[in-house]
C-alpha cells in the first residue's frame, strides 16, 4: 500500500445535539440565514489539525470523548445539525431538518506520523510535518465532500474526521460550508470544541463553553421578511458598489451567488505549492511597498498581495507570449475579503459570515512595469472605501442583498479568470494556540482540494513556529496557480 492511499475509514458516526432542548430553541424551522450568508461561496471551509504523540501510554484525543464534546458543541450551535436548503419562492438559503447531525468519521493509517516529516522550510537541520507530505496531501484526512446541490443540501453541514496513525498522533479533518460561516467563526467553531473537550474530564460532566457563541446572522430577520413594502423599495433602489442583479428574465439554475461571467474552463490543470515568507523577507517587501516620497503606509498583507499578484501578472504574460492555448489575459481583478465584525459592532464571538469580498481593477500596465508600492497602493486603498468603513453605506449593500427578489440573481462585479488573483488574509487567525485538545498541533493548514484549486486563489497561513519561539512573524503562502504559470513565475521568499 502507498502512503497516498494508507488512509482507511472505519466508521461513519451521526452525532446529534445532547441537550435535545437546544435545537428546539431555534423556534419553527427553517433558521434563516443573512445577506452575508446568501453571497458566501459554497466551497467549503476544509482544514486539518495534526497532533503528534509525546506520551504513548495514554491514548491522545480518545475518539468517545472527542463524540461526547461534538455532540456538546451542536448544544451551542443547533444550527449546525440541520441542513441546508433553498427557499424556493426567493432563492435564500436556509437551514432545516433540526438534529438531523453532524458526522464524525473514524480513520486508522497505518504509517507513522514521522514517515511524513522533511526538513523544515525555516531550519532545514529541524524536521517539521508538511501537508504536501501527508496522505493525499492531506486530503485523506478529510471527510469525503459531494460539491453537486444534491450533496450539499443532503449531507451535513459539519463534518470532522479523526485519523489516528499508527504511532497514537491523530489528525483532525474540520469541513464547515462556507454559507454558515466564515474563517473568524470556523476557527471559533474548532476553540469552543477543543474547550468542550477539555472539559469532558469524566463521563458525568457536562462541560460549557465560557463565551457562548453569538450564531444568529446579522440582518437575518430581513431575509426572513421583516420588511414592510416601503422599506423593500427603498432597499432596491441602492445601487451597491459591488454587486448587480440580473433581470429576471435571464433564467439561471445554478445555487451559486457568484457570476460565471467571462469564465471558461483553464486549458491546464491548476497546480497549489505552498511558499514560507520569513518575518525579515516580509518586512523588506513592506519597505519596497512603501511609497518613496513618504505618504502613506502599507500593511503586511498588502506588501505581500501586491507583490504576489504582480510575479504572477508577470508570468502570465510571458505565457500568453509562448503558448496560443493560454488565451488572452481576462481584466486584471484583485479580489479580497474584509472581516467587518469591528465595523459593524459584531460580538467578539459572532459566528456567522460577516465579510464582503470587495474587489478593484488594477491597471495592467502598473503590474507588467510599475514599481510595487503603486500595486500596493491600490490594494491599500480597496479595503478602505466609504463603504466598507461606514456601517451605513454597509447596511445599505446588506438591506439591497436582502430585498432581492430572488437572490439566486445577484452577481459580483469581481470577474474571474487567468487574470485574476484573490487573496484571503488568514494569518491573523488563532488557528494553533486555541486549538488545544490534550497537546498543541504541530500543523494546521488547508489541503488543496478539488473546490479549492482555482487560479489565482492565495490563502496567507501562520506557520507551526507560532508558539515554538520560532520566526512567528513567518506567513505561509497557500497559492494555486495554472500550472504552466508555475514554471515562469519568479517568486523570491
């Protein structure tokens, strides 16, 4: 048997909420979702946790208890043991079918977690635990995803698979759609049931959560037609700076929110590396992103976006040169979502989406030729528009999202294709000290799996040297890229 194929699932598990009161709470189904909710995609949230035995005399994260706290974790968000549908008069999404249960599936590997260990990218003479070197690149270690409608309104909205290897390390495979909530709440989601664990100390305790969770969406009474006529029209009469609205006599079947526009098939298979930016390299690109004659400032996000989009540009073009198949270069979109639970005065624990993807078109010719603080000066100046600074100009957009007729009918101004980048900043996220079951994790990272390998789709990780008194300022770059790209791209880290 290969290591790719050294995974074997055992059991399937459905776990249900064990305080049947709590998903009676939710009052009358369907739990409605927010405008928020209704435009996130419906690729879903997939990451895996990798813990490492230290002590093989006591079993780590012994799959009963780690049940038991699943099953504690639905009591705080009943939601999550429902199902999705589409509300067929307007196209809103929704969740029914209380207590139908997340799944929990039980994994073995027969190889050691050190058979997958290699020298790490920031001290080679250390070895670390990489994704690319796991089972599948770690995407044995996931629960199995169907993508069609019929899956994603079938199957659970929560799943988690737990893969012990045969020297007692386990891994933890989270999957959440995306519709119920973003980054923020899917890694509060994996705190509260680490927390929940630890408190499962005997059978007879029934742990709680500290900060209990804030899971109604904002604005979800509006879908759910709290809105008197008035209000509706003066609602549609806003014309948000993101987003459009088809006319209703084009007839569209697709579940999805986001426009297939221009979009065609790429020519080549899309390629995911992962690239380790130490704190020394960012901080020379933030100084080389800085504008020279002394206005304004650049974020480390907005050094390292700029400066990826524009290698990337770069290589692009030199491929539309060499290779007809390529095709000419869609509009040079750069597309990043903004957190606005501060903006907005969201609880600290609020777990459903609460991000816009705002998108900006940046001029070709700035990132084939011009100096990187100009492409990082147009990436500074997207997140920090009026409408997305403002609650009122944010409420405008999230009224008019909740006024459509049919939601189903809304697209993104943001137009993908091989000229596009999108960038998810999630290095800020407490993805390791907060997800302590019995040890730390040695690895916390998204494989790149079938829905997420999209050209031009950059995901910004911290690394396992977070609380190692390693480089913490290091940020791994997950990014996919058409993989001819790949081989002009000229990225130093």
């Amino acid at each position: 048997m290969s290591i790719s194929n050294s995974v074997t699932v055992i059991s399937r598990r459905t776990v249900l909420c064990s305080d049947e009161s709590s998903w009676k709470a939710l009052g009358d189904s369907p739990f409605s979702l927010g405008p928020f909710d209704q435009i996130a995609g419906f690729v879903p949230i997939q990451i895996v946790w990798v813990y490492a035995q230290s002590n093989p005399s006591v079993e780590l994260i012994p799959l009963e208890r780690l049940q038991r706290g699943l099953g504690r974790l639905l009591d705080y968000y009943p939601q999550l043991s429902g199902r999705l549908q589409i509300n067929s008069s307007n196209g809103t999404r929704e969740i029914a079918r209380f207590n139908t249960g997340a799944e929990l599936l039980e994994a073995r590997c027969n190889q050691e977690l050190d058979a997958f260990s290699s020298p790490s990218p920031s001290s080679p003479e250390s070895r670390c635990i990489l994704l690319q070197n796991l089972p599948a690149a770690g995407n044995a270690l996931l629960a199995p995803f169907d993508a069609t409608p019929e899956g994603v309104y079938r199957d659970p909205i929560l799943a988690v698979q737990h893969t012990r290897f045969a020297c007692g390390s386990v891994a933890l495979g989270v999957r959440a759609h995306h519709t119920i909530c973003d980054g923020d709440g899917f890694f509060q989601l994996v705190r509260d049931l680490a927390e929940l664990y630890r408190g499962l100390q005997s059978s007879e305790t029934t742990p709680s959560l500290v900060h209990p969770p804030h899971i109604r969406p904002y604005m979800s009474e509006l879908i759910s037609g709290y809105m008197t006529p008035e209000e509706r029209l003066a609602a549609l009469d806003v014309q948000p700076p993101l987003f459009y609205a088809e006319p209703p006599s084009i007839i569209d079947n697709s579940s999805s929110s986001v426009s297939a526009g221009a979009f065609r098939p790429p020519p080549y298979p899309t390629e995911g590396r992962f690239l380790r930016f130490s704190s020394a390299r960012l901080n020379a690109l933030k100084a080389e992103a800085t504008d020279p004659n002394g206005s304004g400032w650049v974020s480390t996000f907005e050094a390292l976006g700029a400066y990826l989009y524009q290698r990337v540009h770069q290589a692009r073009l030199q491929l539309t040169v060499k290779d007809p198949n390529f095709g000419e270069l869609s509009r040079t979109d750069f597309l990043a979502p903004v957190n606005l639970r501060s903006r907005l005065g969201l609880s600290a624990h609020y777990f459903p989406n609460a991000l816009i993807a705002t998108s900006t078109t940046i001029p070709p010719d700035t990132l084939a030729n011009g100096p990187l603080w100009q492409v990082a000066k147009a990436v500074h100046d997207l997140t920090r528009t009026s409408f997305l600074t403002e609650k009122d100009e944010i409420d405008r957009s999230l009224r008019w999202i909740a006024a459509q007729p049919d939601v189903r009918k809304i697209r993104e101004k943001f137009q993908y294709g091989n000229g596009s980048f999108m960038v998810s900043q999630w290095n800020k996220f407490d993805m390791y000290a907060g997800s302590v079951f019995d040890v730390a994790p040695v690895l916390v990272s998204p494989p790149f799996t079938q829905s997420s390998l999209v050209d031009g789709l950059v995901y910004f990780l911290p690394t396992e040297e977070i609380g190692t008194g390693g480089d913490v300022g290091a940020i791994d770059v997950s990014l996919s890229l058409s993989a001819p790209v790949w081989e002009l791209c000229r990225i130093i880290v």
